[in-house]
C-alpha cells in the first residue's frame, strides 16, 4: 500500500475510519470525505489525511468531487449509509426512492467515474450486509439494496475491468451508526450477539476494515463478496 492513494468516502466513523486507519498505517496517501466537518478535522488530525466536506446524497457535488481528485487513484472505498427498515404499510415511498437513487442509482454512477479514475488493477470497493438476506416485515428495502449490491459487484466487475469491484457484507457492527439505530436497546444486541454468534464477541469495524485491505491489496480478487458477520447468518 505504500505510497498508494485510498479514496473513502464517508470516512470519518465506523468502518470508512478504520479502513483510513488501517491504509495509513501500511504508508497509503488516504483522502477522506464526510458531512460532519469537527470529524473531518478529527480525522486530518489522527491520520494526516486529506479531508473534504461531502454529501454523498448530492450527486453534482460527488461529480465535482471525483473530477478534481488526482488522477489515477489506486483505490476506492464506498462506505454504508445505513440501512432502510419501515413495514410496507408505514413505508415513505419518497424516502425510498430517495434510498434506492443514493444506495444503487449512485453507485452505478461511482463505478462509472471509477472506469477512468482508477489505476487498472486498482480497486472499487462497497459495503453490504448480511442481515436482510432472511426475510422478515419491515426489510424489503434493506433487502432490495442487498441484492441489488450483489448483482452490481459481480456486473461491474466485468464492465470495468480491469479495475476490480468487490464488495463486503457485514452483520451487525459495532459502529456509531449501529449505536443510533439501537439507542437503549444496544447492549442488550451486543449481549445478545455475544452469547449466539460462533465467535463469542461482537464484530468490530477494525474485522471488517481488515477484509477491505485484502481485497484493496490481493490483485486476483474481482467481483467478491465476503461476508464478515461472526457467523450470524449461521443461527436464529
């Protein structure tokens, strides 16, 4: 990784800021991007990164974004924005199609920029879960964003080569993100996880940034996706 540069967008929390961490401290030149501006200075400060203020909602500022990076790149990371969970009969179809535009029509546009900003045989990576692949009330949106992700590595990664598109698929993390989703509820999940999955402890953001390293760094690795949940797909 040395003297590689390492896009993250969404970087400053969870997975995107230990992925920065982690490329750092193999010698990588890490960009990364984020909306809360006191975290991007918090993440300049750790990792000497440069930082831009970014909404990755907001499609003509991504564009702007991705045009003035040096070019070429060596790797992109897409961090998660969260999950969409609402029963159908509750459902706010404009916060859905709001969803499907950013979390599939978006990253058919990233891909499309990465065809020429990556190095070939550079890297595109994408976050996934593991947890709507079960069906259930109240994940059909969250289920739809993970197929839709599974159909898009494998696609992409074909259309732009050589540039590599993988993605990973995590269970539940311990993350800000999966903090506020729980609120009161997150040490009864974490206990709950700890006692049920195979490997007794909760999944960190540093396991999952481990796994994007890998597939960051091993060049035969195109259209994968690993699963990084602790077994939680393996129980009820």
């Amino acid at each position: 990784m040395k003297g590689s540069i390492v896009v993250v967008l969404g970087g400053t929390a969870g997975i995107g800021l230990e992925t920065a961490r982690l490329a750092r401290a193999s010698a990588a030149d890490v960009i990364v991007t984020g909306r809360d501006q006191g975290r991007l200075d918090a993440a300049r400060d750790e990792l000497g990164a440069t930082t831009a203020r970014l909404d990755l909602g907001d499609t003509a500022a991504v564009t702007r974004f991705l045009a003035g990076l040096p070019a070429p790149v060596d790797h992109v990371l897409l961090s998660g924005g969260g999950p969409f969970y609402a029963p159908l009969a509750e459902m706010d179809l404009d916060r859905v199609r709001q969803f499907l535009d950013e979390h599939i029509v978006g990253k058919l546009r990233l891909a499309r920029e990465c065809a020429s900003l990556v190095r070939p045989g550079g890297s595109l990576t994408f976050i996934s879960g593991t947890g709507a692949r079960r069906p259930a009330v109240g994940i059909s949106v969250a289920a739809i964003g993970t197929a839709a992700i599974t159909a898009l590595t494998t696609n992409l990664a074909v259309e732009i080569a050589p540039v590599r598109v993988n993605a990973v698929a995590a269970g539940f993390v311990d993350t800000p993100l999966s903090a506020r989703i729980l609120g009161d509820d997150l040490e009864a999940r974490r206990s709950q996880l700890r006692d049920t999955l195979p490997i007794r402890r909760v999944v960190g953001p540093a396991d999952v940034a481990a796994t994007i390293l890998h597939l960051m760094t091993n060049t035969a690795v195109t259209g994968a996706i690993y699963d990084v949940d602790g077994g939680q797909q393996l129980i009820r």
